[in-house]
C-alpha cells in the first residue's frame, strides 16, 4: 500500500522512516526540503505539495505543528482537499483542537473521505523506537482500516470515541504530563535546597506511590542537565492553550493548568522556548536561587 505522508519534523520524519522500514511505499511532504531529501533517501517519494500526495494516495497521514496547519493542509490552496480520491482516509496524528478535527471531517465526509484524529504520545525517543502512544477518535470502520498502519508506530494504539476523542484524550494526558514535570520540579528544588541530594531523592520514591512514567523519563535528563528537545516547551504551551480553550469551550475549570501555562510562558520570555518540557524545572530553580544537581 502507498501511504501519503506530509509534516516531516521531530516527530514526523523519524514515523515516516518506520513505516518505510515496515515495507510501505510512501509518498511524502513538507516545506522543509532537507527532511523530504533524507527520507527520498531512505526510499520514498517527494511530492511538491499536499494536492499532489492526495492525487497519489488513498491513506494519508499528516502529522503537522498546530490547527492552522492542519486545516491550511486539508482544506486550503493546493492542499489534500482538491484533489482526495472518494474512498480515501485521512489520518491526522497533530495535536490539534478537538473541534477543529470536527471541522475538518465533517467536510472530509462530505466528499465521502473518512478521517481519523489520532495524536500521539512519548515525545521523538518513542517515534524513533516506534512505541508511541496514540489515541484515536472516528469511526470503527476507520479505525480498523488504519489500525495495522498505526501498530508500526505505537504500542499503544486505542480508539478513543468518534471524531475529536483522539485529541481530547490527548489534551488530558498533555495536562498530566506538564503537571507531573511541574510537581516534580517543585519537589526536587526543595530536596536540593534543603541539602538533600536529589539523586538519592529520585530512587527513594521512584518505586513508590509518587513514581511515574514522566519522573523516570525526565530527572535523569533534570540530573544531567540535558534540555535538549524530546518534546520542545513551546509545543507544550501549544497543547496547553488548546487545552484551555477547549475546556472553557465545554466549561470546565481547570486552574492547575492555568498556572503552569503560566510557568511555561515565563520559560518562553526567557529564551527557553525550544527546551525539553522537563527543562520546566528551570522556572523553579531561578525562584528559588538553586540549581538541581546530584551531590559529588
């Protein structure tokens, strides 16, 4: 099967490799032509545009920045749109807001195209090692159809609900994730303050009630000093305002994000935008005049 693939950056590039390397012919785009060089390279094929990748495939995948994008790639000039085949699926695997895949694939199905939301978690380690989570909102039918393309991406790939659902939850587990860096942080600044090493710190609970997936991806990198981006704060602070928007739209409450939205746009005055997530524990040290180190 050929497999259409446009949005080829942190995230996009190293999912496009694996689905080359599971045997799929894949026809791929993006403004960046270095990436669309790397992977002609690794065996697919270039294409100018969104319209063209539409006109050439019948499964296409768009993993893209923000809403904006996505619809400007769907619906705008030489975009999926003007070209899709009836019959054709489109899986977008961006972090966008839930009521803008709505959007999208009610005028998808207008053209009898089915579409499926299907963002993704784990940051560029697991997209490289191909066991990202991803979470999906569509149809059964659309699901099942893209399902055995997603396995080679994911360990994890669960259908969510109907179209949006994949975003939602996605937007759930950003808040949940950016609170568990920011608790961590806090906690770590305190043990290191108070002149406790927070190396020691971290393996004392980390096989407790306060362990996590996220404490034993990030205080390593937080110990080390290594910000470099897995997952950049400004997209982050992308996934954090569409979860406020979101949950005002439906009024909810949600004042913890709120705050460490706040934490993250302090990061981004300061020049750290393009840190790791886990570099929010920055925000805490400068408060607190202390730097989280292990003890020589």
């Amino acid at each position: 099967m050929r497999i259409g693939f446009i949005g080829l950056g942190i995230m996009g590039k190293p999912m496009a490799k694996n689905l080359i390397r599971a045997g799929y012919d894949l026809l791929v785009c993006d403004i960046g032509q270095d990436a669309v060089a790397e992977l002609v390279k690794e065996g697919a094929t270039a294409a100018d545009s969104p319209r063209d990748v539409a006109a050439e495939t019948e499964f296409i995948i768009t993993m893209l920045p923000n809403s904006p994008e996505v619809r400007d790639v769907v619906l705008g000039t030489k975009g999926i749109l003007e070209t899709v085949q009836p019959g054709s699926i489109v899986v977008d695997m961006s972090s966008i807001a839930p009521l803008v895949s709505q959007e999208i694939a009610a005028v998808l199905r207008e053209e009898q195209v089915e579409m499926l939301d299907a963002p993704v978690s784990g940051g560029q380690p697991k997209a490289i090692d191909g066991t990202l989570a991803i979470m999906v909102g569509g149809s059964e039918h659309a699901f099942e159809r893209a399902r055995p393309v997603l396995e080679k991406l994911g360990a994890s790939v669960v259908r969510c609900g109907d179209i949006g659902a994949g975003n939602v939850t996605k937007l759930a587990n950003q808040i949940i994730v950016a609170l568990n860096i920011a608790a961590l942080s806090e906690a770590m600044v305190l043990a290191t303050k108070s002149n406790v090493d927070p190396e020691t710190v971290f393996h004392a609970i980390k096989g407790g009630l306060a362990g996590s997936t996220v404490m034993n991806a990030k205080m390593p990198l937080i110990l080390q000093r290594q910000f470099e981006p897995g997952f950049r704060i400004e997209l982050h602070i992308k996934d954090l305002q569409n979860a406020l928007d979101t949950a005002h739209e439906v009024g909810v409450p949600v004042p913890l994000t709120s705050q460490v939205m706040e934490f993250m746009q302090a990061l981004k005055v300061d020049g750290k935008a393009k840190d790791d997530h886990g570099g929010l524990i920055q925000f805490y040290e400068k408060l607190a005049g202390q730097e989280v180190r292990p003890k020589v």
